[in-house]
C-alpha cells in the first residue's frame, strides 16, 4: 500500500470525488445473503472511504445513496434501506463529529420517510461547523430532477425580461457551496451515469472500477487517484 500511496502527487489531489456505489446485491448473492446485507455491508465502505479521504485530503465525498428511481424497487427492500440509514446516521454520526466531517444533502426531502429526515436534518445540524472533509449523501437524489428544481427555484425570483445563466442554475443547485467534482468513480463495472451529478461532473474525469461496492478499499482509492492524476484536464481547451 506504501508503494501506491508513494506514486501519488500530494499536490494534485482531487477536490471533489463522487462515487457511485454500485454491487450491494450482487456482492450478497454471491455471497447467498438477502440483499440488504449487501447494501449493509457496502454501508462499511462509506466510513472507509471518509478515513482514506481524510488521509488524502480530499475535500468533498458525495455518495449516491439513493436515487428518485429507486423508488421502483420493492417495497421491502426500499424500507430495509430507509432502516440501514437510521442505523447508519444513529451510529456514524459521533465519529464524522469526532473526524471532523460536515454532512450535506443533496436531494429532495419530499416522500423520504420523517424519521429519515430528521435524522439527515440532524446531522447537518450537528455538523455546520466541521471543515476536515463534506460527506455529500446524495439521497432521493436525481440530477435530472435537481436542475429542474433549480430553473424553477429561479422561476420563482425571476425579474422581468430575466435571462437564466449558468450561475444562476448552479446557485439553486443541491450541492450550491461545493467544489466541483473533480473525480467521478462508479464501482461494479457497470459503464454508466445512471442521472448522477450530471451538470456537477461537466469536466470531471470518469473512472470505472471492477470492483463491488462492499470491497472497495484504499487500494482502489489510491489507484483511482492515480489514474486521475495521468489524466490531462483541458477543460475545452488544447
């Protein structure tokens, strides 16, 4: 792990790394499990991931958590989810105000369940004033659905004769205060966007990794930094 990490150019570290964590249920049928111990499982991963950040100084992790498609899976498995999230914030939270993380939204909170809410209110709350690293939980989130709540927010503030702008978009953005996302990493080699960050990753590099959710490790870490960092960003330009 020393040798990797050693091949990675402190200097050059992304600023906003977004992670599409993908495998929870077939990590568990390979394993014979009920799919909640995947995403179980896979919920480890996340605190990982907020260690190995830390150490990198990554300055913002955004986690799909949960998409507004998601609703489409069955209803047990939607309320196991909203379950391992209670049990996810009621545990972790301590321990990302001890590290020092400062927990965002991005999503809608209509239709999530209250005890959901509260628990996500809560822990931004409880959060504000942290500055070691943003954990971004994009839950009961949609890209496609967060730009048009965005053109809307602005709808209602418009002026006469009013242009939209990209600034004007970006404000009422979910994730408005964020870095841009630099990285975008989706685990289980799936070739996908799935409607993530899709205005937010406009200029960030895509890296798809084989690996399920619940295995992803420092290892990948580190080599998807690495591989971003051979990257040349251009931005449009030559």
């Amino acid at each position: 792990m020393e040798k990797l990490l050693s091949r990675i150019d402190r200097n050059r570290i992304p600023s906003h790394v977004a992670v599409i964590m993908d495998g929870n249920g077939r990590w568990a049928r390979k394993k014979n499990m009920e799919r909640i111990e995947g995403h179980r499982a896979g919920s480890l991963s996340i605190e990982r991931l907020m260690d190995d950040a830390l150490d990198l100084k990554i300055k913002c992790v955004s986690f799909y958590a949960f998409s507004t498609e998601n609703w489409s899976r069955p209803a047990a498995e939607v309320n196991g989810l909203w379950n391992l999230m209670i049990e996810f914030f009621d545990k972790k939270l301590p321990i990302m105000i001890e590290k020092g993380a400062k927990v965002h939204h991005s999503g809608t909170m209509k239709k999530l369940p209250k005890n959901v809410r509260t628990r996500i209110e809560h822990a931004v709350e409880s959060t504000k004033k942290n500055n070691k690293i943003i954990l971004n939980f994009c839950l009961n989130y949609g890209s496609q659905q967060e730009i048009t709540d965005s053109v809307n927010k602005w709808i209602e503030t418009r002026k006469e004769n009013e242009k939209i702008t990209i600034a004007k978009i970006e404000r009422n953005l979910y994730t408005n205060g964020l870095p841009p996302v630099d990285l975008m990493i989706r685990t289980s080699g799936e070739y996908r966007l799935s409607n993530f960050l899709l205005w937010q990753i406009a200029y960030a590099e895509l890296i798809f990794v084989d690996v399920l959710w619940p295995d992803f490790g420092k290892k990948d870490l580190y080599n998807a930094v690495i591989e971003y960092q051979k990257r040349d960003r251009r931005y449009g330009g030559i």
